[in-house]
C-alpha cells in the first residue's frame, strides 16, 4: 500500500489526465480472476481500464502456459505493441502470469522484446506496484525470474468485470504432476485459502448483488488438504450454502481422484449448487490414464457418474479430452469415443496433445502424426455435436430456471442455465441479471428457444 500511495504521486505529476490501463488475459478463469486482482491494484493507482491499446499508458499481458499455441499466440501480440512503444515511449509494456513462471520465456523475453518494461510471475501480483515505483523512480526494467509462494495474500483490491457474475478462488497450486500438464511448475503447489476467508468473500459478493458465483482451483475436490482445521470441499459447499439469497455455485476444476460420494450428496441437497459437474476425463483407456498419471480407472470415473445420476435427477456432466496423446493407438482413442457415448456430456473441451517442455509426457516417444490426431479430434467433434443435438431436443416444453445475461437492440435476452446450455427469448418484461423461469419452445442452432413465464 506505500507503493501504490509512491506511484500514484508519481502519476499524478506525470500525466495530466487520468492514465488508461488495458489488461489483457490469456488462458482459464483463473487467469481472468488474477486479471481482476491486477485492475483492482490498477484502479487503486488511479488508472481508468480501457480496450484500447492505442489509448493505453500501461499495457499488461496476463499469460498461459497450457499449451504451445498459446505461447506462441501471446509472443505474437507481444510483438505488435513494439510499434505502440516506439510511437509512445512513456507507456508502460507488463508481461505476467503463468507463461513467465517459466526461465526460458523470461530470457525470451529479455532478448527479443527489449521494449517490455516488466516481467513478474503468477505467484507474484501484489508485487505490481513496487515494480512500477522502482521502473519510474530507476529507470531500468523490472524483469522477475520465476518466484515460487507458499502464503496467500487476502484482501487484495480487485475490480471484477461482470455484474451477476464472479469467481473466487478458493486455493492455488497443484499436486498431481499430470505428466502433460506445465501447471503444477508455474503455479506451485497446493495452498487452500482458509474457509471463513472465502466465505466472507462469498458473502459479500451475495449481498453485492452478485448471482452466479464460479469457485476455482486447479483441484478444487483437494481443498483443504494443507489445512489445520479439518475440513474438505463438502464441507466448504455446504458453508457457502448457508447464506441467505437467490444464486447459483459453480466449480472447476474437479479431479476425478478425488470427487466423493460426499460432495455428490451435498449438491443433491443444496438446491443453490450447479447441476452441472465438470469432470475432466482426459482419455477413455485405462493404459493411457495411467501414462497420463491421472490416478484413476473408467471403472472408477463410471462409478461416480452412475452415483451422481442416481442422486441428482437433473445432473449433467462436461469433460475435458485430450486427444493423441503420446503413444495412444487407434484403438485405444475408440475407448474414449466409447465413454463419451455412455456419459453422454452436454459440453466437451476438446485439445490435441500438446507437447510442454519439462513434463514428462515431452519425452515419451510420439509417432502419431498431426493430420491423424485432428482426424481423431473431428470424429469425436461430430459425436458430441449429435449428443448435444438430443440433449436440447429433450428439454423441448420443458420449463427451466436460468441467469438472464444479456439484453440485445431488438429486445431479446440471452440467459443461461445451471448446465450451460444458452437460452434465448423475447420479452419486454425488465428482467436483465435476474433468475427466471422459462418455457423451452424449440432450438436454434445450438441454443435453445423459450418463452418467459414468471412475470
């Protein structure tokens, strides 16, 4: 806080309007809720957010590490803003988040875009306005090597974008070392925050006015392992469910090594929790699981889905496949189209492998070639595609609850359910960021269409 206090003097004296901040987020909701913490330390500078690169003064990149094409990607847009820089040399140029956690995108970054003033990691956000204060008052550029953290900062300002909608997260890290996964090497491991913690964030964000609340971790189903007061994700789910009001709690992501039949009973008997369950299933063979270090069977991911539908009548399920991994034949990718059949998801991310240099996965022999993997991907693409097809048919006359989200020029509105499924209707009823029940009519693409019902 004695920085932001320095810097903001500083800005004060150095430009004569209110200075213009654009953070621009790569990567998951986890990323965009950093994102949100960065502008909440921006706006206390004094900065005003803008979309506008040209219009910006300080420019911040918040990276992915996830796959090579997001890296490449994000070197890409870095180095279009060298044009900006040499027309505007006062603007500052941040590069953060989990891609600079690694050294040899550090001094990537040191050698061929000498016009970024500062480099710091996901571990490091609260850093922000020390760095500033030292590139302003110094002169030199702040550029961070990769930092591990074991504490969690609480109570840091953020400036959240949406309205109905935020997320919180509720740890940080990873233990599980999937071997193709670069996540547990940039973002540390586990670190739970404390449950009042988030339950005063929670609360507040309620009594905001907030309506659809998305708790994060890159494994949210360990939570609480790092603790002294005993405690696991049920048991947070149930002591978020004890405030008072009308909203809806998501989570992502959940590892299937860890999902009880615990939590599925708590979302059974908390009608303010999601219905929808995001299970990342990665690949349907159990050989290329256990390459992948996932720490589970079919048997077993099976054995919590038949749980969950016996518990949870409206329950549905969305997945993340990786498709082509390392050594995985032919017949070993059927598998998956087989499980995606049986569990019948109502959304899929679907990823071709992606090679990360240091997992281990990098060094295991790959002779599938690309052409055959997207062949693989597109199979698979059209299958959902059906399954999804049936899903919105079987929800025609229906009547559901949904999270209006957008009103458009012509007066319709875009709302959401609990399953993600989009949900279109006309009304000239004032109905914009509340919940509402609707008729489903029939379907538009992959929308559904309805007519309001609760004036």
């Amino acid at each position: 806080m004695d920085y932001i206090q320095e810097v903001k003097n500083i800005l004060s004296v150095k430009f004569e309007n209110q200075p213009c901040a654009n953070v621009v987020t790569f990567g998951c909701a986890q990323n965009e809720n950093d994102s949100e913490k960065i502008r909440g330390l921006l706006a206390q500078l004094g900065y005003s957010m803008t979309d506008s690169l040209e219009n910006s003064d300080i420019v911040i990149y918040n990276t992915c590490a996830i796959r090579e094409n997001a890296e490449l990607k994000i070197f890409g847009n870095i180095g279009k803003l060298k044009a900006l820089k040499a027309a505007k040399p006062d603007m500052l140029i941040a590069v953060c988040g989990c891609m600079v956690m690694q050294q040899h995108i550090v001094d990537k970054i040191k050698k061929s875009y000498p016009f970024v003033d500062i480099v710091f990691g996901v571990n490091n956000l609260e850093i922000l306005p020390l760095l500033m204060y030292k590139k302003y008052t110094e002169g030199k550029k702040q550029i961070l090597p990769p930092q591990e953290k074991t504490d969690i900062i609480e109570n840091a300002p953020i400036l959240r974008t949406g309205r109905s909608k935020a997320s919180i997260s509720i740890m940080f890290g990873c233990d599980n070392f999937c071997s193709y996964c670069i996540v547990p090497y940039v973002r540390g491991r586990e670190r739970s925050r404390k449950p009042m913690d988030i339950y005063n964030e929670f609360k507040s964000l309620i009594e905001s006015g907030y309506k659809d609340i998305t708790l994060l971790g890159q494994n949210v189903n360990s939570y609480g392992k790092n603790l002294e007061e005993k405690i696991d994700f049920a048991d947070l789910l149930q002591l978020l469910c004890t405030v008072p009001g009308e909203y809806v709690i998501h989570f992502m992501s959940s590892h299937p090594k860890d999902i009880s039949k615990k939590l599925i009973d708590v979302i059974r008997d908390n009608h303010q929790i999601s219905r929808r369950i995001h299970l990342p299933v990665q690949a349907g063979n159990d050989r290329v699981l256990k390459e992948m270090n996932r720490r589970y069977t079919i048997s077993q991911y099976m054995d919590i889905i038949n749980y969950a539908k016996q518990q949870i009548e409206d329950v549905s399920f969305s997945t993340d496949i990786i498709v082509g991994f390392p050594g995985e034949t032919f017949e070993e990718y059927l598998d998956t189209e087989k499980l995606v059949k049986d569990v019948r998801f109502t959304q899929i991310f679907n990823y071709i492998y992606s090679k990360r240099t240091g997992t281990k996965a990098a060094e295991m022999e790959d002779n599938i070639s690309h052409k055959e993997k997207s062949q693989w991907l597109n199979r698979l693409i059209k299958i959902q595609q059906e399954i999804v097809f049936e899903h919105l048919n079987s929800y025609n006359g229906k009547q559901v609850r949904a999270l209006v989200e957008e009103r458009h020029r012509d007066g319709s509105y875009t709302a959401r359910m609990a399953n993600n499924f989009v949900v279109k209707f006309t009304d000239d009823s004032e109905c914009l960021e509340k919940f509402v029940t609707l008729e489903i009519t029939g379907k538009k693409g992959t929308s559904l269409t309805a007519k309001l019902l609760n004036k």
